[in-house]
C-alpha cells in the first residue's frame, strides 16, 4: 500500500507544480522537470521523516513536524535548482510557497483520494 500511496501523493504534487508553477512561480515546469521535482522532494520528505520519527519515537509530533520542516526547505532549494536548470529564475518566497502548496496538497488532496480508493477496495 506504501507504493501506491506514494504514487498518489507524487502525482498531486506533479499536478499542483503544473498548474501552480506559472501563476506563483513566473516559471512555467514541463511535465517531466514536474515530476522529478515531485519524486525526489516526496523521496527525501519521506527518508527524513523515517529518520526523524526513529529518533522521535516518544515525541512523534515533534519528529513530524521537524520532517516537514527539513522537507520543506529541501523542496524550496530544488525547486529553485530546478527553474535554474530550465533557464528560469524562481525567486525563493515563490518557491517558499510552492513547497508549502505541494506539501499540504498532500495532505488535502491526496489523503483523500487514498482514503477513497482504500474503500473503493473493500
């Protein structure tokens, strides 16, 4: 089930970088620059998370929390590496938001679409 939930939020992070990319970001990603950007900030948000909640294991907010955060700053430099890579320049408050967009997409859209696709299932 991790893989799937993985490519779930994936996709809602490669869709929300399509479609918010050139209204916040004045770079406009193509669809594979997209998904690469998705993959490997989904990737590392998750390898840190992993890492953080075995050293968290009694504070399990703070262990979350502090993977968000490193996320977070992590996808905001790729994304800026990534505009570079394309001939772009994204400013890094516009990249500040589209990481906080793409991290609470997943939260707000591909939650539910996991959750609805665990009961499609059953």
């Amino acid at each position: 089930m991790f893989v799937v939930d993985f490519a779930v939020s994936v996709a809602v992070g490669m869709g929300l970088l399509l479609a918010l990319s050139r209204l916040i970001g004045r770079v406009q990603f193509s669809a594979g620059t997209a998904l690469r950007c998705s993959f490997i900030g989904h990737l590392f948000t998750s390898i840190v998370g992993f890492f953080t909640l075995m050293l968290f294991t009694e504070r399990v907010t703070v262990g979350v929390l502090a993977a968000f955060a490193i996320g977070w700053v992590f996808q905001t430099v790729y994304f800026q590496i990534a505009a570079r890579a394309t001939g772009g320049t994204l400013q890094r408050s516009r990249s500040a938001l589209l990481s906080a967009l793409v991290i609470l997409g997943d939260f707000f859209v591909a939650s539910p679409l996991i959750e609805v696709w665990d009961q499609f299932l059953k």
